[in-house]
C-alpha cells in the first residue's frame, strides 16, 4: 500500500473476505448438518445429545461486536482490482531499468525450465557430460500404460483435480537404454536431408518430421491390425471345427449307449439341454474373445503413447536448446544497458531518495495527527467529567460556608454572653438580693433548654435530642404527668446531646455520606463493603427516606416485577369496598400502635389513616396472616421515612423475604423457633451471662420475644432504634440476633451483679432504655461477636422448628383427649379452655 489509509483499506478489505468465506463454510456446514444422510441419522433419543447432529448457529454477538468495532476507511487511490487493470505508475528510474529487468525476467524462467521446476510436468531429465534422451523398454511402456489410466480414471470422478500435460514418467524409464541427444538430432536430420543448424532445424523442420514420423506409425499400426483381424479369424474358424467335432462324437456315444431303452420325448428334451449348453459356450467364447481384442487395442494404445513420449522429449530438448540461445541474447543486451544507464542511475536515485523520505515524513505527520484527535477525545471526556464534580464540589462548599458562618455567628453571641457572665461576676455581691449575674446564669439555663425551631434549623445538626416535647421522629421525650419520669428523660436527653458534642460522630458520618452520595450522582449504587459499613455508622436523618426505599426495592424487585401496575391501589380498593375478617382488629389496633408517638397519637393524625391503608392492603395480599398485633408497629416505623405504597413493600420484605414461613401466623411458630435459636447464641457468645440466668431460672425470652417480633420498637431509645432498622433493612434478620446479644453484653456486668430473679426480671424490663452510645452499641453487635454466619443460624433454625411442631402436635392431641374427656365426663362439663373464654 501507497500510504497508512491505504494499507488500514487493504486490511479491512481482506478482513471482510475472510469474515463471509468462515459464514460461508459454517453456512455449509450447518446445512450438512440440518440434513443428515439416513445412514448417519440416528433414531430414538440418542439424537438429541448426539453433538454430530448439532445445528451451528450463527455468533450474532461477534457480527455486532464487529459491526460496532469497525473501521469505516476508504482508499485515497486505486486498490485491487481496479488497480491491476490500470497501467503501473511509471517512474524515471523504472524506465531505465526496464530492459534490464525484463532480461532478468526471462533468465529466471529458463533456469526454471532447464531444472525442471514446473509442477505440472512430471518428466526427469538426467544430466552427464552431454544432453541424453531416454528411450523406454516395451515393459516399462506398458507398465507406464497402466498407471496413466489409472489416474486419467481417477481424474476424471474428482472435479477439482487436473490432469499432467506430460502423462508418461520419464523418470521410470532405467538408464541403460538411454541414447545420446546428438545421435538423435543426427537421424532426424538424415530423414528430413538437412545439414542446418539445431536452432534452424528446430525452427524450420520440428514440423515436418513429427507428421513423418505419425504418418508411419499411422501405416504401420494399420498392417499390424489386418494381422490380427486374419489370424483372430483363423482361430475362430478352428475352434467351431472343434466343436463340431466334439459334438458329434458325443451324440453318438450318447445314442449308441442310452437309446435302447429311453423314450423319444425324453431324448428330445436331452437334446434340447444339448443345444442349450452349446449356445451358452459359444456365448462364453465370444466374449472372450472380446476380452482378448480390448486387451491388445490396449496394448496398441500404450505404444503409442510411448512413441509420442518420445517424440516429446525430443521436442523438449529442442525448446532448451533454444533458451540457451535467448540467454546468450539478453546477456549481451543487459550488458548494453548497464553501461548507458550508469550515469542516469546515481541522479534518480538521489530523487528517489528524497522523494521516500518526504512521504515517510507526511506518513508520521498523517499518524500524529491522528493520535492527537483520539487524545483530544478522550481529554474532554475527562474534562467534562472533572467539571461535573467540580459544580458538585462549589455546591457542597457553598452549602458548608453557610452553615459555618451561621454557626460562627451564633459562637460570637453565646461568646458575648458568656462575657457578660464573666463581668458580672467579677465583682462580688454581699447583699443577699438577687444580683444581675443569677438572673444572666438563668437566661443561659433557659437558652441551652430551650428546643430547637423551625427558624434555627442549623441547630439541628448538632442538637438532635435537645429536652423537648417530641424529638425530631415524633416521639414523645418527657412524660406530661410523672415528674419522676420527667427528669430521667431531661437527663436522657442532655446525655445524649453530650454524646453528640463531645465527639462530633454525627459531623463526620454526614460528610462521609455526602462524600459517597457525590460520587454515585451518575450512576446506579450497587452492594458494596464501604455501602454497608456507612449504613451500619447510621443513614443521616435526611438521606435515610432515599436509602430506605432503595433497600426495599433491593429485595422486592422479584415481587414488584410480577405485579401488573397499579397493584397496591387494586388491593386497597378491595379492602375498603369489602370487608375483610382482619380489618376489625386493624381498627382496634390503630390507636394502640405508637401512642407516644405524635404521628400516631389521635385518629385524626396523620399517619393514622396511611397505616389503615397499608394494613389492609396487605391482609388482602396475604389471607393465611391477614392481620397480626405487631404488624401495625413495623408499618408505624416504615411510614415515618416512607409513602404508602413503599411502606407496604417494606412490610412485605420483612414478612415474606426476610422471616421464615408461619413467623406471624396464629401459632407464632417461627417467633418460638427464634427464641430458642437465640438461646443457643448466647449460651455460645455469652456463656457467663447465660449461666447466671440459668442458676436463678430467668426465662429471658419473655423478654426478647417482642423485640424479634416488632424490631424492638417501644424497646430501645428512638436514635438506636433507627439505626438498627438501618443495618436491618440493607443485610435482614441477622441484625436483630447480632443487636439482641449486643444488648445484653452492653450491660453484662450489671446484669452478673444481680443476685435475686425478681430483680433481674424487673432490671430487663427497662434496661434497654438506659443504653444510649450507639456507636458503642453498633461497636459490640458488628465487631464484638464476630464471626456470626448466617448459616449457621438457618441450621439451628431447621433443628429447633422440627423440634416446636413436634410439641405442637402433642399439644394438639392432649387437647382433643381432653375435650372428648369433658364430654363424657360429668364433672368436667364445667371447665373451660382459655380459647372459649376469650370468645
């Protein structure tokens, strides 16, 4: 190729052939294949895991990874054929060279005809002190005869093949009846009486004496053929005589012997077999006698092939004879050249020169263009994508810089009131009066107690449990009538706004979910270790809305898929048009749910009538459960961070993806089955502390039974609370065992201090609302119990469910003993289950 362009065309061009030749042939297989021959089909079920019976079906994703991946490039001049039919650029050093080249040429293919290099001709020349001719034997001729019509047959059934244009092997023929060349140039010259030269008679005669020659061959063959026509017929004519002789002889032996005493009918049949017999010999020998006339037209024909081998090579040594010559020629002629082309040979090469090397420059020039486009591509991808983050970036600051100069204003006014104190005090008061320093120490009091507006929104970020009437998820902080009550949770809320200042955990897990919100703006957030590790920190209060609903989708999108649009409005339409068995005790559970709660505190609040809703919609999802207490409070807690709609999916996850099967039916089978997992747990993490509540039979499960069953709500403070939904939601159920156990190691020591079981019961029923790090807490569940496998707890699980059924049952059957025995028995009519009396 002239040029880059030109070499990337020639290779797309040979590509594309290469592509539809490999179609073609796997075209012509899979037809091959699609149609077996009925010796190659196979019956009965083997067929369909033969792999010869396979159809090949076509790589459709490599023809659109290489439709997509190719190069669209076109030639800046003539290529292929089109170039082939055009003259060849000519050059000032091509025409010098031409006469030069073209003698070359020509010496090349007389060496390759003097060494005998052409394939299609299968002759051997052998070479000694002078040029000899070989001259075949009759066996070798026939021998010869036989193995060219071996191949001409051959030759003839495959289509592809062609046959030698020299048939006879030259090579077979041995040496002891070769010629000399001369003897036979000399004879030739004798029958045509000419005294010219080898390159004359070659040129002038070649004809005359291979028509002399064929003329008495033609002659002499023709004698030979009336020969042995005569004496074929002489033999025929001896052979009848025979027969006949035979013949007769026979029939009178025959007759002479049996025709005394055989019937005529049967003599005439003996004599028809006779005739019969005759016929078919003379058949026989007729046919043989065919056999015998193509064997000898075969022999003749061999021998004449022998003699026009022979006349060939004769011929072949005329044409060397004549190249030789040619040679001689173009040698001189070549010389001729090299001397006037000497002086004009140095000037074209020194234009030659510079032309290659300025064509060599564009060709770089022509690559580095090219390179710096693709570079430029890629750089202002790079660049659009930078200036992308570096908007998000300004935003974030901007944000930052406000809310830092809000803060450092409100520092420069708590600064000056605090400086006030300060001078106030300095000068001391002896009077017992109230000085205007108490009165500057209240305001300060009132101030930091005072609770958080929606005018001072920045205080939020660091008061989040400040001493209000409701905290910022709507649970009610200080009781209203207890005063008791009322400084424990003043205290509880002061403790933990101490936990927030003192370390600034909230700060730093902010910017730490801002830092990775930032990063996945553009793209899908998938599983991850730093996703999961952020979300067990804690979701901030503003994304946990966003991250909820993304792991609620996370595990119901099989469920969602399978659902037509519009599913959750369909079930709640047939809620409310149609009366449902669960929705009465949904109606008596509704006030009941988050009492403490102001979302949830009168009916007409507002999430009174969303949690109907999701209720009900899922009693008509799931008829075997319809409605079970516990059910209203995890859809409480959903509703505050989400819609109807995503809250109902969020109760579906939890029911149906993450609880095992019967977990909130009547019989609370899975619930019992946890229990007694959880049992296991801590006899295995907490060995001590299940000892101790062994030695003074404390049935700790009444306790934590509640807390699997509604994800400890109303069981922890609200902060904890959400965070453990946080990490409950991302990974499942093995949340609640991991925190359960957290929960008691937090307050082990105190718990090992208690000596009585009224004490210890009494202390677990309150103690989880005296635990208020939760960066502790998160600490022990996630790092202080590990290794925690998951399959471990699904074994345990199988173990004790088979474990609870079979109890189940036996309590069964003594309750069906002893209803038959209350009705056969008089005195026990009077008795009464607990079922009949709650009914």
């Amino acid at each position: 190729a002239a040029t880059r362009q030109d070499m990337t065309y020639w290779l797309q061009e040979l590509q594309q052939k290469r592509w539809e030749y490999c179609n073609n042939l796997d075209a012509a297989k899979r037809d091959s294949r699609t149609s077996p021959t009925p010796s190659d089909f196979s019956k009965g079920l083997v067929a369909k895991d033969n792999p010869d019976l396979s159809i090949l079906s076509q790589n459709a994703s490599a023809e659109r990874a290489r439709n997509i991946l190719a190069v669209e490039t076109s030639p800046t001049d003539l290529v292929g054929e089109q170039a082939a039919s055009q003259p060849a650029p000519v050059q000032p050093s091509a025409i010098n060279f031409s006469l030069k080249q073209w003698s070359t040429e020509i010496k090349n293919s007389m060496s390759s005809l003097r060494k005998g290099n052409n394939e299609n001709r299968k002759s051997v020349f052998y070479t000694t002190e002078e040029w000899e001719l070989l001259d075949p034997t009759p066996k070798d001729l026939e021998d010869s005869m036989a193995l060219e019509e071996k191949r001409k047959h051959l030759a003839e059934g495959s289509k592809g093949l062609t046959s030698s244009a020299f048939p006879f092997d030259f090579g077979r023929i041995p040496h002891k009846t070769r010629r000399p060349l001369k003897d036979m140039i000399g004879s030739s010259k004798n029958r045509n009486s000419s005294d010219s030269s080898p390159t004359e008679w070659c040129s002038g005669n070649g004809n005359k004496l291979v028509s002399e020659l064929q003329l008495k061959c033609q002659s002499q063959q023709e004698e030979l053929e009336k020969l042995k026509k005569d004496l074929s017929s002489q033999k025929e004519l001896v052979r009848l005589l025979q027969q006949t002789v035979r013949s007769s002889q026979y029939d009178k032996y025959f007759a002479s012997r049996l025709c005394e005493g055989v019937p005529k009918d049967k003599l005439e049949l003996l004599h028809q077999k006779d005739d019969q017999i005759l016929g078919l010999n003379n058949q026989l020998e007729k046919l043989n006698l065919e056999k015998d006339s193509l064997q000898q037209e075969v022999k003749n024909l061999k021998c004449k092939v022998g003699e026009l081998n022979e006349q060939l090579g004769m011929l072949m040594e005329t044409i060397q004879a004549k190249d030789e010559v040619i040679m001689k020629l173009s040698r001189q002629l070549s010389e001729c050249e090299d001397n006037t082309s000497s002086q004009s040979g140095a000037v074209n090469s020194s234009m030659a020169t510079c032309t290659n090397k300025e064509l060599q420059e564009l060709d770089r020039l022509k690559d580095n263009l090219q390179g710096y486009k693709t570079q430029n591509k890629f750089l202002n991808k790079e660049i659009l994508e930078l200036s992308a983050l570096r908007r998000n970036a300004e935003a974030r600051e901007r944000e930052w810089q406000a809310k830092y100069t809000s803060l450092e204003a409100k520092l420069c006014q708590i600064e000056s009131k605090y400086l006030i104190l300060l001078q106030e005090m300095k000068t001391p008061v002896c009077s017992e009066e109230q000085s205007p320093a108490r009165e500057v120490i209240t305001q300060l009091l009132e101030d930091a107690l005072k609770a958080e507006t929606s005018e001072q929104p920045e205080q939020a970020f660091f008061k989040p449990h400040l001493v209000s009437e409701y905290d910022i998820y709507g649970f009610q902080t200080v009781p209203e009538d207890d005063d008791e009550e009322k400084l424990v949770a003043k205290s509880r809320a002061l403790d933990l706004r101490s936990l927030s200042l003192s370390e600034n955990r909230e700060i730093s897990a902010g910017v730490k979910w801002e830092n990775y919100l930032a990063s996945t703006m553009n793209r899908e957030m998938m599983r991850s270790v730093e996703l999961k590790n952020l979300i067990r920190s804690g979701i901030p209060h503003e994304h946990r809305s966003k991250m909820w609903k993304w792991c609620v989708n996370l595990h119901v999108k099989k469920f969602k898929d399978s659902t037509v649009p519009g599913y959750f409005q369909t079930l709640l339409q047939n809620a409310l048009e149609k009366q449902n068995p669960a929705s009465k005790q949904i109606e008596l559970d509704l006030l009941r749910t988050l009492p403490n709660n102001k979302h949830y505190s009168s009916p007409t609040s507002e999430g009174i009538q969303k949690l109907r809703n999701v209720l009900l919609a899922f009693s008509w999802r799931n008829p075997d459960i319809g409605y079970c207490q516990g059910l209203n409070r995890l859809v409480a807690i959903a509703l505050l961070y989400l819609e109807q709609e995503d809250a109902f999916w969020c109760l579906v996850t939890i029911v149906e993806v993450f609880m095992p099967r019967d977990y909130y039916t009547k019989t609370l089978l899975g619930s019992q089955v946890d229990q007694r997992v959880f049992k296991d747990l801590m006899s295995e993490k907490l060995p001590r502390l299940h000892a101790h509540f062994e030695q003074y039979k404390v049935d700790y499960t009444l306790i934590t039974f509640n807390w699997f069953l509604v994800v400890f709500v109303d069981s922890v403070v609200s902060d904890i609370l959400f965070k453990i939904w946080d990490s409950f939601l991302y990974e499942g159920p093995k949340v609640i065992f991991r925190f359960a156990l957290a929960l008691f190691k937090y307050k082990e020591e105190e718990i090992l201090k208690l000596q009585d079981s009224m004490s210890i019961f009494k202390y677990l029923r309150y103690f989880t609302r005296t635990i208020l790090d939760a960066r502790k807490l998160t600490g022990i569940a996630f790092g202080d119990l590990n290794p925690f496998p998951l399959r471990q707890i699904r074994n345990r699980r199988t173990y004790h469910l088979e474990k609870v059924r079979l109890e189940l049952t036996e309590l069964e059957a003594i309750r069906e003993d002893f209803l038959r025995e209350r009705e056969t028995c008089v005195e026990k009519r009077d008795l009464i289950s607990d079922d009949e009396e709650d009914s």
